[in-house]
C-alpha cells in the first residue's frame, strides 16, 4: 500500500530540537494544519467541528534512515537503557509514522488554502507529513485504568528566566509557547553542562540558553 501526506503543519518550531515529547503537553503552542490541494474539499471536513480533538497520524520526515533496530536507546532513560522499538515511542521505527492528539481550536477558511484546522499541543516539527486525520472519541479513546513506564517517569519543571530584552520579538502568545517549551527542558536527558550554550529556531528567532541545576536562563532571541 501507497500512502501520500494528505496535509503538512505549519508550527513555530522547525527542527527537533524543542519539540514536545509528547503531544498535549503545551498547549499555549498553537499550529495551523494546511491540506494538499488535491484534498482542500470542505466536504471532506463536514462534522469536524463537531469534535474537541483530534488524532493525526503523521511521518517523522526528520528521522530519514534506510534500516531499523528492534531495539531502542531511549533518551528519557538517559540514552544507555536500550527498550523493543514497539515498547516506545522512538522516531527509528520500520515505518517512520507518529500518533498525536491535538486540541482544535477552530475551523478557518483562507483565500489561498481553503479550509485549514487551528489547533494547539501537538508535537510536530514545521512541515511535517500528515497521512490522516481521526476524530478522538472520550467514550472508547479514554481507558481509566492505563498506565505506562515511561511516560510516568517526572523528570520535572525547570525554573526559566526569559530577560526583558529577550522577550520583546514575542507576542504574549508566542512567549507563553516558549516558556512552556523551556520549562520542559528541550535538551537530550543524558546533558548536565551548566557551561554549554544551547540554541534552537523559534518563530523565526534562534534561542540562546543556559541551564544550570534546575535554572534556566535565556541569554538572547536572535533573528534567524
């Protein structure tokens, strides 16, 4: 079977690096879902609206590799402690396909791309694939008694420190987004260098930061 994007997110966040983990966890950070031509039908969308969120099943188009492991190094666990691929949420996987929940905000028709989907927490690098679009159903999605290792392991807040300076290329959205990205801690779990200047793309600006213990510091939001 031949499967082809059907849709492509646009996002503030264009490389990996602070990208949530998981999808829900920020949902001060907003996107806008764009369809292919050959599926801006607003047929195709009747009910949508209908529903508070959504399942899309997307590609990891930023973890390109000709073979897969069975096993796994998951970087939660400090990238040492090596799991089955199918008992984690690992992008290296036989298929490269991701599952996400994202909240939807609204329905919006544009002059250039018809109808596109508004919606906050996902999980996905700019310009990631989308292969399809589900509605998420409370009554039979929801399972009370689930639970899951990894995704219980609480590795906790950090304290972030975004200057005055810093701040000002940003709305109160957008730096909201941003904070809420920090507090996670966008570094790799196995990095404790209170020296290292980290950096990743933003909205359009590249964020310099620090951490040191559980602070971390933004030194400057430059434009990228």
């Amino acid at each position: 079977m031949e499967i082809k994007p059907i849709a492509y997110i646009r996002t503030d966040l264009p490389s990996k690096f602070g990208v949530p983990r998981q999808s829900g966890l920020i949902e001060e950070l907003e996107a806008t879902i764009v369809f292919e031509p050959e599926y801006r039908i607003d047929e195709a969308l009747r009910g949508i609206e209908k529903y508070s969120h959504l399942w899309l099943i997307w590609e990891f188009s930023q973890n390109k590799q000709g073979s897969w492991s069975p096993t796994v190094r998951p970087p939660r666990l400090g990238g040492n402690t090596r799991l089955g691929v199918f008992a984690t949420r690992s992008p290296f996987r036989p298929n490269s396909l991701g599952l996400s929940c994202v909240k939807l905000n609204s329905v919006t028709k544009t002059a250039d791309k018809g109808s596109v989907l508004l919606v906050s927490g996902a999980d996905l690098a700019d310009m990631t694939p989308i292969y399809d679009i589900k509605p998420y159903l409370p009554m039979s999605d929801r399972i009370e008694e689930a639970f899951g290792g990894l995704s219980e392991r609480d590795t906790g807040l950090l304290e972030v420190i975004i200057p005055e300076e810093a701040a000002k290329p940003f709305d109160e959205k957008r730096l909201a987004a941003l904070r809420r990205v920090l507090e996670l801690d966008p570094r790799p779990a196995y990095h404790d260098d209170p020296e290292r200047v980290y950096g990743f793309p933003f909205a359009g600006f590249e964020i310099k930061f620090t951490v040191n213990g559980t602070t971390l510091t933004v030194i400057k939001a430059e434009k990228a």
